[in-house]
C-alpha cells in the first residue's frame, strides 16, 4: 500500500460521517484488526467496512502502517533539526522531503522556518545529513535537537 501526500494548508477536509469515524477510531486502536471485527464494532459488513477503508485510503484521510521502534532496528540517533530559510520554503520543504532519512517535515511559524526529523544510524551519518541539509540553496542555518530519551509518542488522536 503506498502513501498518501499530507494534506496541504488549505486543502478542504473530507467530510466524514459517524461511521467512517468510528471505523477510524477502530483501526487508531489496532490497525490490523479485522474488517468482520470493525464491522461488528460498527454495524456494518465486513465488505462494506472493506469499501469504506479503501474509500478512507484513496482520499489520503488515512494510512495504514506498521510503526517501528528506531533504535530496535539500528537507528540510535533521531533528532529534530530546525531550519532557517529565506526564499521559497515550499521549494526548500520538498527539497529536505526528498531526503531518505528525513521522515517529518514541517513548514512552522516562529524563530524556525521548518523542522525536520532525521532517523540516522549513527553520529557520523547525523553529520552528513546536517551538511545535506546546510547545503540546500535557501537554507541559512539550523539547530539540532537530538532525543535522549522519548516518552511518549501518540497515533490516537481520535477524530473529535
């Protein structure tokens, strides 16, 4: 299953009806429960809650992913490095979001222009990134905050 674009600011939002909600807030709590159990749960087919899945998918309301632990796969650095810019930071946005290790990007209001997550390796391929980054035309500095320790991290923010 491939990704969906983030919604960009402006786009309109989905109108979602109580169903589709619900069947949201299921796959937030377990996102391979079955479509028969979200059916159950919501009172409709397993076929039908298939449809409105793929419908949710289609329209980039949601995705489906398995979300990993980094540092269980390797990764022992992840820091969030903000960014100063002047030109276009829509341009210099997708330029960082071309990047492989950068998995967040964010055009921000502020002292900082844009932030970025990076999820390395190791000290020596934090270095190399930074300079990748440095070296984009538009950037003019940045500022890393490397995670000692992460306390909570959260994908069930519901639909309200």
């Amino acid at each position: 299953m491939t990704a969906q674009p983030p919604a960009r600011q402006g786009t309109p939002a989905v109108a979602l009806d109580a169903t589709a909600k619900h069947i949201i807030e299921q796959l937030q709590q377990d996102g391979r429960r079955s479509y028969a159990a979200i059916g159950k749960a919501v009172g409709l087919s397993e076929a039908a809650v298939r449809q409105r899945v793929q419908k949710l998918l289609d329209a980039g309301v949601m995705q489906i992913v398995g979300v990993t632990d980094p540092l269980m796969l390797g990764f022992s650095r992840r820091l969030m490095v903000g960014v100063r810019c002047e030109g276009d930071l829509e341009w210099i946005a997708d330029e960082l979001a071309a990047v492989e290790e950068i998995d967040h990007v964010v055009i921000t209001a502020g002292s900082l222009d844009i932030l970025v997550e990076l999820v390395c390796e190791d000290d020596d391929r934090v270095l190399e990134l930074l300079g990748r980054i440095r070296a984009v035309p538009g950037v003019v500095s940045t500022e890393s905050f490397v995670y000692l320790r992460l306390r909570k991290q959260s994908y069930s923010w519901g639909t309200r």
